[in-house]
C-alpha cells in the first residue's frame, strides 16, 4: 500500500465561509484531495473561546460550514471531517503539549496579538481564548499531518505547533535535537513537523479595505452570496480614488480582488495597465467586473448548496459527522496511544463507543 501524505486544516464555526477561505485554503483543500490523505476540522471547541454565551449559533455554524466545504467541492468520500468537540484525544493531548509551551510564548504569538485586537476583546478574554493556540497544535499533531494549508493569519501559529512536535520527539521519543525537520518520523519521532501551506492568496482584505476579510468582522462576502449582494458588499470597497482619468494604485485592494478573482491574465493586465495611467476607468467598473466573476465561481457552489437546504440538509450533515467521527476517532486515538506509551503513561489501550 503506498502511503499518502496527510492534510490536517478546518475552520471555527463562528459564522459562514468567505472569499477569504476560498483563496487562503479551500481552493487547495479541493485541489489537494486525491493526492493526500485529508482531515478537515470544525473547531467547534474553540468558537466557544469567544462567544460560550451563544452555544445555537455554534451549532447553527458547524452545520452551515458543513454545507460550504459540501458546496464547493469537498468530497466526504475521499476525506474526513473532523467534528473536534467529539475526539477527546485532542482535549487530552492539548494538556500535555500545554506542558512543552512556555506561557510566554504562547502570550506573545502575534497572530494572537492582532486577533485580540482585530475582535475587540481588551482585557476581558477568557482564559480559554489563548488556550486555543495550544489545543491548535493537538488539533494538528493528533492527525500527524504532513502539511496543514492556511490562511498566512494562522501561519504564526503553526510555529509553535512545529516546535512542540520537535520539542515532545525530543523528550520521549528520543530524536537527536540536530536532526533535520523531514527526518523526525525516520528517527523515530512520533510526530511529523509539519509545514504551512498558504494559498493562492495569502490574506485577502475585507470589503472595509482594512482587516483580514473575517466571518466575525462584518466584511466578508460569503459563498453564499447571490450576485446583487457581492456587487452592494464590493460597492463599499474604499479606494479614495474619485476621479476616472486619475491614476490609481494598482496595489490597492480592489486590485487584490482584481487578481483573485479575474482568472484571465490578459484582462488584469490590461485593467492594470488602464488604471495605473487613468485611462478613463472607473472604480464602479472594475467593481461590477469582479462582481461578475465572483458570481461565476460562486454559482455552482450555491447551486450545490441548494441540494442541502432545509432540515433534510442538516439531517444529512449530522449523518456524515456521526460517520466521520468514527473514522478520526480511529486515527486520534492511535496517536494518543502512542504519545502515552512515549510517556510511560500506557495503563491499558482503550476503546471509544460512539452512538
Ligand atoms: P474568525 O473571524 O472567527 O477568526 P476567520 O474568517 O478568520 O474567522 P477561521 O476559521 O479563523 O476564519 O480561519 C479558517 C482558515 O481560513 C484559516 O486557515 C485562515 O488562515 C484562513 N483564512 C481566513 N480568512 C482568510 C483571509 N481573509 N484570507 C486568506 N485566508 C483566510
Ligand atoms: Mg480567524
């Protein structure tokens, strides 16, 4: 049996997938299927790190995200989904790779910095909150995945992931501290380093032109979007352009979208070109042009959405969830298996029953 390489990436059910997702790690998810083994997780844990209060909308979220990788072309068949809130072993692993974090680093991670800014959180966050960043690193090595394909906001924290994964191989597996990265698992380390993949495009701007589009920042444009709302959301895109014959910025983010979105390389050369000199070219134009394409990708997806609507949709998502779980469970509870006996904690193998 040849050994396919592992994908372990998800998404917080704190809202509905966006343009955002779809560059930054969707379209690669899709794309990455045959030739990996694939794990896809619903960090239902960590969306109550932000809002405990609201346990409907989470549960709401987890199905609607379902419905999104469902709609634009995730295949339950060749991957799995990963409902984290019923694999215990991340919980347990995340205690223990707790252990191999200094707590100042984990306070210092910038991508933590800048969401307690970006959400508004002050003083005022859980204690729960920064814990995500750790439970993220068993999220991720629990699944030993070889590559995990984020947005480049989650690439700081992958670091500590890679850090701890050297760090416990070190400890209780033995590994030499020189040895390089991609030989860990040869020298007898449990877990793989694994690598970032970022997407096509790294971080795409929300439509207010300042912040990381973001499900919880109110300037996303979901897969769900029929094309009269992506033209309204697009509309507010702020350029402080104002006049069609006055050169424009071609790295401003309406040209991020230009580039994301229009797939036709002469066409953004030509537009680049145009605006860049002020050649009688609008703003509005260039908008309602992007807004044509996203609809065209969006299309077959809300199409595929549709199928899914209603209660039958959910009914049939919780049935693929339940399936799924047996099969990560499977797989988490092996390498927590080993993890233990790395740690002279194997008083027994045990089994999960799930009904
Ligand atoms: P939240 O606002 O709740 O944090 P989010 O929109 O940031 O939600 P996440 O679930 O945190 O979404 O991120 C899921 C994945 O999508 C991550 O890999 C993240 O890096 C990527 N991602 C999210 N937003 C963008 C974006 N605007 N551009 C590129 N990648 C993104
Ligand atoms: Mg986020």
């Amino acid at each position: 049996m040849t050994h396919k390489p592992r994908i372990l990436t998800g998404d917080t059910p704190t809202g509905q997938l966006h343009l955002g997702h779809w560059v930054g790690s969707l379209e690669n998810r899709v794309a990455l299927q045959d030739r990996y083994d694939c794990y896809f997780l619903i960090a239902n844990m960590h969306a109550f790190t932000t809002r405990a209060d609201r346990p409907d909308e989470i549960r709401r979220s987890t199905l609607e995200i379902v419905k999104d990788w469902l709609a634009c072309g995730i295949d339950p068949e060749r991957s799995t989904f990963v409902l984290q809130t019923e694999i215990p072993a991340i919980a347990e692993l995340t205690w223990f790779l707790a252990m191999l974090l200094p707590f100042n680093r984990v306070m210092r991670n910038p991508t933590l910095k800048t969401e307690l800014e970006d959400k508004g959180l002050g003083d005022n966050y859980s204690f729960g909150f920064p814990m995500y960043t750790v439970g993220q690193c068993a999220d991720i090595l629990i699944f030993r995945p070889e590559l995990v394909p984020v947005g480049e906001d989650q690439l700081a924290h992958i670091e500590p992931c890679r850090e701890v994964a050297r760090r416990f191989n070190q400890l209780y597996c033995g590994v030499d501290p020189h040895t390089e990265d991609a030989e860990y698992p040869a020298r007898g380390g449990l877990f793989p380093i694994p690598e970032g993949k970022v997407g096509r495009v790294a971080r795409l701007i929300g439509t207010d032109g300042k912040l990381k589009m973001s499900k919880s920042l109110n300037n996303a444009i979901f897969l769900t979007d029929e094309l009269k709302q992506i033209k309204k959301k697009l509309g507010g895109l702020y350029t402080g352009r104002v006049a069609m014959d006055e050169p424009g910025d071609i790295h401003n983010s309406l040209f991020q979208y230009v580039r994301a979105f229009i797939r036709d390389e002469a066409r953004v050369a030509e537009l680049e070109k145009k605006y860049a000199a002020g050649d009688n070219i609008g703003d509005g134009h260039i908008k309602a042009e992007v807004a044509e394409h996203i609809d065209a990708l969006l299309a077959p997806m809300r199409e595929r959405r549709a199928a899914l609507a209603g209660e039958a949709g959910d009914a049939k998502v919780l049935e693929i969830l339940r399936e799924h779980t047996r099969k990560a469970n499977a797989a988490a509870e092996d390498t927590l298996y080993r993890a233990k006996q790395a740690m002279k904690l194997d008083f027994g193998p045990r089994e999960l029953v799930f009904r």
